[in-house]
C-alpha cells in the first residue's frame, strides 16, 4: 500500500498542451466507425489514459457529486440514459443540465462540479487520465454539496 505522499506523486499536473487536446463541448461528437462484413468498430477514446472501468446505475439513483483536481473523464453509455448536471468549481450558477443517451460519449475535465442523476439502469465506461486505484482517486476527488436536480 502507498502511502498519500507517494499516491500524489502519482498524479501528474495537468499541462495547457493537454488541456488543448480536450473537447470544447460536454456531448463529444464521435468519428465514424470502420464496417465491413465482419462487423464495425467504433473509435471511442484515442489519447493516453491510465483507467477504464465499468459502472452499472440503477434507476432513480445519483453519482459523483464532486469534482476532479486533475482527472477527466471520458464516459460511453452502453445502455440506459443520464442527466449529467456540470457547472465550473466555485461557481454559483445553477448546474447545466445535459441528457445523455445511449451511444453518446461525453466528457468532464478537471475542476467542473459534477453529478449524474440515472434515469433507467444504466451501463457506462468511463475512461479517465488517473488511475482508478482508490488511493489515486480519493487524492484527487473534492466531494461537494449535492446538486439538487
């Protein structure tokens, strides 16, 4: 086990050659996929990432409530839909409220207050820039009063 000094070393700062390469909209518009007679394939996420994980949601609950000191994250619903509510850190605007769909990628860069509201079971893989290893996570989240959808 790491000790927090070792698991924020872990966590590289976020540079502005980065933050240039993220997208400028929450719905990221996907390329076209590749098909032939075996099938397609659908390029999602084509940048150094250091997780993938699945998350399963059931129906009526809320997620994250937070936000990230340095990671991002890329998110792919694989089934079911989400009001994913996003604001600016220290923001006090009302949270922007986005329906994302079924076969719709979305992202959220560093310091954006988040919160996911599932309105059917969901199924969705989120690529992040961190490791998801719960250390790496825990150093790098910032839990924020609930948004309230």
């Amino acid at each position: 086990m790491s000790t927090k000094f070792e698991t924020i070393r872990e966590i590289e700062p976020v540079t502005d050659a980065e933050r240039a390469t993220w997208p400028t909209t929450v719905i990221v518009e996907l390329d076209d996929a590749f098909e032939d007679n075996r099938g397609g394939i659908q390029p999602l996420v084509d940048m150094h990432m250091k997780s993938c994980v699945l998350i399963s949601s059931r129906k009526g609950t809320v997620r994250a409530n937070h936000y990230h000191q340095t990671d991002w994250h890329y998110c792919y619903v694989l089934s079911g839909e989400i009001d994913y509510y996003h604001r600016p850190h220290g923001s006090d605007q009302q949270p922007e409220k986005v329906a994302v769909r079924e076969g719709q990628l979305f992202f959220t860069p560093p310091m954006v207050d988040h919160a996911m509201v599932f309105t059917k079971d969901t199924d969705f893989l989120t690529f992040g820039r961190n490791s998801r290893s719960q250390e790496v996570y825990e150093a790098d989240v910032v839990r924020i009063n609930p948004i309230n959808p």
